[in-house]
C-alpha cells in the first residue's frame, strides 16, 4: 500500500487513531517508527496528548490517518473518553517484558465504554519484541485475549521497526479498506433505494394526472 499526499482539492476521508496503554510501554515510539522510520533512545514522556497525521492511499481514496498519542500517566487518564468518543481505531499497547502493563489493558478498556464498539477498530500491540531474552507475557497468552475480544494482535519493535509495517501497512489497512467498500456500498444501495422512491413518486403523481383529466372520464 503506497502512502501519498493528496494535493487536489477533493475531500479527504479521516480515520481517527489513538494508542493507549501503561506509561514506558513505548506509544509515542511505535508512532515515530511508523510515521518517520526513526527510533529516540532518550525517553520523553508524553505531556497531556499529542497529535500527528499522515496521508495513505487506498485503492484510490485519500485517507487521512490522524494518530493521537495519550499520555498513559495517571492524572491524564480522564482525557481518554474525551479524545476517543470519535475514534475509528484503538491500539492497547503493553511491554512484552512487564506484565503489570499487559494485566491492565482490562483497566485502559474500561475507559472506552462510551464509544460504539461496533464501528471502530481495534488491535492489542505487544511493545519491544527486541527484549524477547526478558520476554514476561506469552505470545500466545496475548494472542488469545485478542482473540477473545475480535482484536487484531502484532508484536512490534519500535526500537528496530520489526512488526510495525505489518501491523499499520498491512493489518489495520485491511481492516479499513474492508469499511471503506462496506461503506461505498451501503452509499450506493441508499442511492438505489431514493431513486426508486423518486420514480415512484413521479410515476404516481402521473396517475393522479391522469385520473383527473376530463379525456379520460
């Protein structure tokens, strides 16, 4: 899939993205290893929230993919139901060698329960698969809570970059285009539908013509 800027002046579709999870489990990193393909070893916690965009394509249509990073320090947490109301796609993100991070991805859901689950996209993202030799939560142990709750699931590194095309260029593009054609196609059926309403509609104020016309007493 081919990243591109849209200069034209059409209207661009807008995907929502934001990672949540413990402080130190790299959020900002994964975000900085998929939009500029660079890794900071000297850590800078998030203050509050921050906001980056990257235009993609997707088989023709300009997407704009807004990332939202939300700081995972406590007295921040109340911004989440702020910033998620309108969300598309949620990453959980937890260290694979702590497993206090991976245990409170329970806690960091229980702040989405004012969202529609139904329309919005969601993938458990184990952080620093480069500390495997420390590795405290299972791959499979993660990979069935994923399971379990419909969840996509990648391990990445964004020390290195392992995973993170795969989960961003691959799997949560997947997810999107598979919407956009749903989309596409529930646009065109209720288009169907109000031209046949309208046709409907002349055709019978036709017959009501043409009842009332004398020539035809």
């Amino acid at each position: 899939m081919n990243r591109k800027k849209n200069n034209s002046d059409s209207e661009e579709i807008r995907y929502k993205l934001i990672v949540i999870g413990d402080e130190l489990v790299g959020k900002t990193a994964i975000l900085n290893r998929f939009k500029n393909n660079q890794f900071n070893a000297i850590y800078e916690p998030t203050v509050g929230l921050e906001f980056q965009s990257i235009p993609i394509l997707i088989d023709d249509q300009s997407v704009n993919l807004l990332l939202y990073d939300v700081s995972g320090h406590q007295k921040f947490r109340s911004l989440i139901p702020l910033y998620a109301s309108d969300v598309n796609i949620i990453l959980l993100i937890y260290d694979i060698s702590k497993n206090d991070s991976f245990n409170n991805i329970d806690k960091w859901l229980s702040f989405l329960n004012n969202i529609n689950k139904n329309e919005v996209i969601y993938a458990l993202v184990g952080n620093k698969s480069d500390l495997d030799y420390n590795r405290k939560v299972k791959s499979e142990e993660a990979e069935k809570y994923a399971k379990s709750h419909n969840f996509i699931f990648q391990e990445v590194s964004a020390m290195n970059g392992d995973g993170i095309q795969e989960l961003f260029m691959n799997k949560l593009l997947d997810k999107i285009r598979t919407q956009l054609i749903q989309k596409n196609k529930n646009l065109m059926e209720d288009e169907e539908e109000k031209l046949k309403v309208n046709l409907q509609s002349k055709d019978d104020s036709k017959k009501k013509k043409r009842k009332c016309c004398p020539c035809f007493k």
